[in-house]
C-alpha cells in the first residue's frame, strides 16, 4: 500500500482532487455558486470581528499552495466583508500570500506542476517573451485580471525571477484587479441603493477600460507578442 502511494503523483493527485470538488459544487451541490459561498464566507468571517482577516488570509495562503481555484470569490469576498477601501488592502495582502504560496509550492514542492504547464504552447510562450522582454511581461500579467490569480502564480513562479521582486511586481500589477473585485463585492451587499451600486459597478468597469488601453498599447509599442523566427 505505501509503495502504491508513493507512485502516485502528487500533481494528479491534487488535480484529481480538484475535478472531484468542482464536480460535487456543479451537480451535487449547484446551490453552491461562487455568490453562495461568497455568502457563506461573509457569515463565518463576521463572527470573528478583525481576525477574520487573518483567517482569510490562511485561506488563500492555503488554496494557493494547493492550487484550489477560488481566489476571485475571495477577493469579491473581501469587498462584501470590509467595503471597497479596506477590502482593496485585505485582498491586496491576501494576492501577495498567494502569490509566495504559489511561488513556494511550484519551486519547491510539487515541482511537477511546472513540468505539466510546460506541455502548453502559451506557456512557453510566455517564458520566451520574459527572457527577452523582462519584467514588463510579469506586469502585464498581472494587470490582465480577468485571468485567474492562481494560474497567473502558476506561470509567474516558473520564471527565474527572485520572489521579493515578483512581489514588488505583484503589489503594483494587482491593483486594478484587487480594487475592482473589491467593489464588486461591495456593490453585491449594497444592491438597495441604487446610486451606491451603480458606483461600485462604474469603477472595475473603469479600470478595465483603463488596463486594457494601457495593456493593449505597451504591447503595441515594445512589440510583444509578435511571431518571432
């Protein structure tokens, strides 16, 4: 039996493990949409005053370790729970231990999850573009929030770039997204009052706009992304 375990593949192992979670959410338990858990988590968390913060934050350190995809609802969960302003700081502080989680895991313990992203042309892609463009791709990537936190940690952590200035990249290139999950977690607790709403909706359609324009032409400029022979 042990010698059967250690065969295993911790890789698959925790993909098997997550198929099988999104498996009961979607068909055995529908009910439990990212809103619901959002709801659920704002029920827990309030009971525990200002040290929720701190078990949030165990949560996403854990998730990412164990690459469990739900670092959006967390951040939107942030927003709901604190407001807009401190949810922003909580769920910036909540990316920044995700992103040393992810970067640990990968680098240093299950190393496989490399080995199995590199099989995707994208990705090698992306390492080419990092190793003759630098930095302003890790900042890019982490401007493009509409991408998963988790995959983009995944990705990130396979660079040679050192952790302390994934992070500086990290702490700056997570704002936009952090900001507009927040108020969207907000808007979703203040859905009485229509102007307040409609506030917390204008602003990640704001920055969207923003970070697209600012992605869009930097790329443009420094010619990213074009085939190379």
């Amino acid at each position: 039996m042990l010698i059967w375990l250690k065969k295993i593949n911790p890789l698959i192992l925790l993909m098997m493990v997550s198929i099988l979670l999104f498996i009961l959410r979607e068909f055995l338990f529908p009910e439990y949409s990212d809103i619901a858990l959002i709801r659920i988590m704002e029920e827990l968390l309030s009971t525990f005053g200002m040290m929720s913060i701190v078990y949030l934050l165990f949560i996403y350190f854990f998730c990412s370790f164990f690459y469990i995809p739900i670092l959006i609802p967390l951040n939107i969960a942030c927003g709901a729970l604190y407001g807009p302003v401190l949810g922003s700081f909580v769920s910036l502080a909540g990316v920044l231990v995700s992103c040393i989680a992810s970067t640990i895991s990968v680098r240093y313990v299950f190393r496989g999850m490399g080995k199995f992203a590199m099989r995707h042309q994208d990705v090698k892609k992306f390492l080419n573009q990092f190793t003759r463009y630098g930095t302003i791709v890790v900042l890019i990537v982490r401007l493009a929030f509409v991408v998963p936190y988790l995959l983009q940690n995944i990705i990130l952590a396979m660079t040679n770039i050192k952790l302390d200035r994934l992070l500086l990249l990290t702490l700056f290139g997570a704002m936009p997204g952090v900001i507009s999950y927040s108020f969207l977690g907000a808007g979703m607790v203040s859905l009485d009052d229509a102007g307040t709403y409609g506030i917390y909706l204008l602003v990640p359609l704001a920055l969207l706009v923003a970070v697209s324009v600012f992605i869009h032409v930097t790329r443009k400029q420094m010619g990213i992304g074009r085939s190379e022979d």
